[in-house]
C-alpha cells in the first residue's frame, strides 16, 4: 500500500530534528486524535458516575457493590500502564495502541449488557487495562515528535483537554440518562471507542521508528522504577500527589450518592455542579501554570494546596457530622469546590517536582507516578461507601486522611526547606 501523506510527514518527524517537519506531522488531525485518547479515561470513569444511583437499583447490588465498578477501571488503568509502555517501547506505539483500543471497545459493549454487578466489575477492569494503551502511548507519541519547550507546550494542550474532558463527561451522561438507561452510556461509550480506533488507524502512523525501539521489556522498566523508588524526594512527591489523587477521586466515587441520594438532586443538577467543580480544578491549574510558576517556589504552591484539600475536608467533616446542623447541598457543594479547586494546584506540582529529579528516566517515572495514583485512588474508593448510602461523612473522612497523609508525605519525605528544587533540578541520586 502506498505510504499515505500523513505517514511521511511522521517519517520526517521521526528522522531529522526538524521543527517545521514537526510541526507539520502534528497537524490538527494528529493533535485531534491525541487530544482523543487523552480524554478517554476520563470519559470513560465520568459519563458513568450520575447513573452509579441507578445501576444499583437495576443490578440489585448494594452502593458499596457498584463503586467497586469505579475501582476496577481505575485499577485496570494502572496496571495496564505498567505493560503497555514497556510494549510500546518494543514493539512500537501503533500495534499497541489499536490493540488496546479494539479490547476497550469490545469490553465496553459487554458492559452495556451485563447482567450483574459482579460481571460489569470484571470487564470494567478489563475496559481500564485496555484503556490505559490511551493514557501512555498518547505521551510517548508527543516525546517521539516533540522535545523540549515545544513538547512541554503540546503537553498542556493536552492536559487542558483532560480537564475539560471531566467537565463534559457527566453532562453528556446526564443527557444520555434523559434519553436512556445507564447501559446507553456504554452504548455511547462504545461508538467513542469505535471512532477513535478508526481514527488512529486512518492518521496516525508509527512514530517509533526501529532504530529506536529496544527489548528490554517489562524487567528493565521494573529495575529503572525500583532505582526511582530509591530517591527518597521522588517517592515522598509520588506518594503526596497519589493521597491528592485519592482524595479527588473519593469525590468522584461518592459524590453522585452524596448529591442524589443524601441530598436529592438530580442526575443533571449533579452533572452542573461536578462540571462547575472542574472549571475550578482547571482555572486554578492554569492560574498555577501561567502564573505562579517562575514567581512563587512550586513546594510552597504545592504545600498551599494541600493544606487548602485538608481544611476543605476537615470543613466537609463537619458539615456532613451534623456539627453545623443541616447545612443542606449548598454548603456540602461549597466544600467540595475548594477542595477541588485545590487539586490544580496539588496534582501538577508533585508530578512536576517528581520529574525534575528524573530526566534520567523521565519515561518510568510518568508511568510510575500514574500508576501509584490510580493504585492508591483505587484503594480510597470503596471506603467512601462502607457505611451505605445515606451518609456522607465517610466521604469527608476518606479526604481528610488523604490530605494529612500527603501532608506527611511532602514534609517527611520531600523536606522542602533542604532545598530548592523550584528553581534547578537536581542531580540523579542527590538527597535519597
């Protein structure tokens, strides 16, 4: 078969340091389509969260049952990470990648037909191992076409579109719930997955070319992350950010009980307020991004947020304890706000202080940091449900240890006030 255009201009790419061929092989179609996989986790955990309520009258399976529906895809998405980078790196970023993509749509569809819980778990777990071939072949795609400035450019085009995606996801899956029941979302689900794959086949060629590819496989990946792990600052920056990510996410996993359920919102008006406390998540991110890096120290902005998610949760604590009387869902939706707000601040911080000590192996390091959260979210998930569906103060109280523990994280192991890794990057090896 003829080579098509878009395969040559990644050929080029591929071959000379060219920054106009690099622009070029990362045209719209290309930015599109790795636009497209960065946004499918969070598709895929967000359009399902406002039909958790309903899942669990339909399925006949106790709230406890069904968010493990959320912890297995999130599991799944850590683990797969851990297989398909070193995959990817052997075997190149395509054959992968529409592998990946082909099990997370037939997964997908059996999900929108499964008769019971304990069968929706089991391919939900096998939806977020083949779903994470989107989350790591999407980086390594951007690291083969961009270095430097320009890739940390592309990566915050796409870190916005991972942002906005869980704005938009619970309102497409509050709309769908409209039309249909909670299998609709799957159903809809399926024909993302569907079009992506296509897209993929269509436009993006191998951006791995041969020479770079090497068999070192899983157990070279294994010894450089056990290497990571040695550094001290780097696992204390990991183990913080993975306690934010959790937090966050026992939002996520509770949060449509506690709205709907507790306080008796609808699935739309649930939907509103998840996306307003994304636009929070995001502003705040870019406000991190675009104004305080380069004027204020990335520990002190990263200490800030954590301490704002640890008073946010000790605040929700005793709203949802009934210290404050009937507060109601305003000020139950207040809290979750700033505590969500927060998170741009936390989230990209400790990922950023990780990887400035790693240039070494920065790859590893980006698997290693989303595995450890999606682990540790993973963990937090059913907790926030362990005393039922009527009360929300597991949720708060599944924060708040998250936010103390982070806290402990950054100043037991991180130690900020040693050094200053805001403004250099320090040497591999240094303080472990």
């Amino acid at each position: 078969m003829a080579e098509t255009q878009a395969e040559g201009q990644i050929r080029e790419a591929a071959g000379p340091q060219d920054p106009v061929a690099r622009r070029i092989a990362t045209g719209a179609l290309v930015t599109l389509i790795l636009g497209g996989l960065t946004a499918m986790p969070p598709l895929s955990m967000d359009m399902y969260l406002p039909a958790l309520p309903e899942v669990t009258d339909a399925l006949h399976a106790p709230a406890a049952t069904i968010q493990l529906t959320l912890t297995a895809c999130l599991m799944g998405m850590a683990l797969g990470q851990l297989v398909v980078g070193p995959m990817s790196d052997k075997w190149g970023r395509r054959r992968p990648l529409l592998t990946g993509l082909l099990v997370y749509v037939l997964a997908t569809a059996i999900c929108a037909f499964a008769p019971t819980a304990e069968l929706l778990i089991a391919f939900r777990l096998l939806q977020g191992l083949a779903g994470a071939a989107a989350i790591v072949i999407a980086r390594a795609v951007v690291r083969d076409l961009y270095d430097g400035v320009e890739m940390a450019r592309f990566f915050s085009t796409l870190m916005l579109i991972s942002g906005v995606a869980p704005v938009v996801a619970p309102l497409i899956g509050g709309q769908v719930l409209r039309l249909t029941d909670w299998r609709g979302i799957f159903v809809v689900l399926t024909v993302v997955g569907v079009a992506l794959t296509l897209l993929v086949w269509r436009g993006l060629p191998e951006t791995l070319a041969p020479g770079d590819r090497h068999g070192g496989g899983t157990a070279e990946a294994l010894r450089t992350m056990r290497g990571l792990l040695g550094d001290r600052v780097f696992t204390g920056y990991m183990v913080a950010g993975g306690f934010a990510f959790a937090a966050l996410f026992a939002y996520i996993s509770a949060s449509p009980f506690v709205i709907q359920e507790i306080y008796g919102a609808s699935p739309q008006t649930f939907s509103l307020l998840f996306g307003v406390n994304s636009v929070g998540l995001i502003v705040v991110g870019q406000i991190n991004g675009k104004l305080l890096v380069g004027r204020v120290s990335l520990d002190k902005a990263l200490g800030f947020g954590l301490v704002v998610i640890t008073l946010a949760a000790t605040a929700l604590l005793l709203m949802t304890s009934g210290v404050f009387g009937d507060v109601g869902l305003a000020g139950v939706a207040a809290g979750l706000f700033v505590l969500m707000s927060a998170m741009g601040l936390a989230m990209p911080n400790t990922n950023a202080l990780a990887l400035m000590r790693t240039k070494h192996a920065a790859g590893s390091a980006s698997a290693l940091l989303g595995t450890s959260s999606f682990l540790i979210g993973a963990i937090a998930s059913p907790l926030v449900g362990i005393a039922g569906e009527k009360t929300a103060v597991p949720m708060a109280v599944v924060q708040l240890a998250c936010g103390l523990a982070a806290i402990g994280c950054f100043v037991g192991l991180c130690r900020p006030w040693q050094r200053s890794t805001s403004t250099q990057e320090e040497p591999e090896g240094a303080d472990r």
